[in-house]
C-alpha cells in the first residue's frame, strides 16, 4: 500500500530537497518515525525524473512535496535542469514505488 494511506496526517515532508520522512503506522497500530533518502532512487534524465536512478536533487531547484487531488496523490514537484542548463518543472507520483513496509519506507 501506497505510504501516505498510512502516515500520521501532516507528518510527511521533503527535507533537504531528497529525504522524504513522515510518521509511518506500523502493523500492530502504533506510529513510527520513518525516513527515506530519494537520492538513491530518482535521477534526473535531461530535466525528467526517472526511477532506478539516483542524485536528482544535485540538478533541481525548489523542491517540494504536497498530497494532490482530494488526497490521494502523494507528488514531489520540481525544477529540474536539462543538459542546456534550463529548468524545466516537473512532478512524480511517489506512490508509484514508494509504500510503507510496517512502519518504514520501502522502494518497490
């Protein structure tokens, strides 16, 4: 299950432009401090996101991470840099391969 079904409301944030953390509930109900490092899972490919990669934010400016359409769509936004050196914005449904594993983050 997608992570942010089962983060403590208002817990989830981007710190530092790549460590997503949150208040993640574990199997047994109780809540647990959880954090994931994004650098090791998203690349910047000429101004694009793209999984299986690593060190986005070494090209992005103004990152930031909101809960989109009525609650369902955890999004990191920003503004990467193409090969030009020109900024493009773009967004990631971190849901895609992010989810909670009983209480810690795990990429899928």
């Amino acid at each position: 299950m997608s992570f942010h079904y089962t983060a403590e409301e208002g817990s989830i944030r981007v710190d530092d432009n790549h460590i997503l953390r949150a208040r993640l509930q574990r199997a047994d109900g109780e809540w647990q401090d959880a954090e994931i490092d994004l650098n090791h899972h998203i690349g910047n490919d000429n101004g694009s996101f793209f999984w299986d990669g690593e060190n986005f934010s070494d090209s992005a400016q103004d990152v930031h991470f909101a809960i989109e359409g009525g609650g369902e769509v955890p999004v990191l936004r920003a503004t990467l840099l193409n090969g030009d050196g020109e900024g493009i914005q773009r967004d990631l449904n971190l849901s895609e391969r992010i989810t909670n594993y009983d209480g810690t983050f795990a990429f899928n």
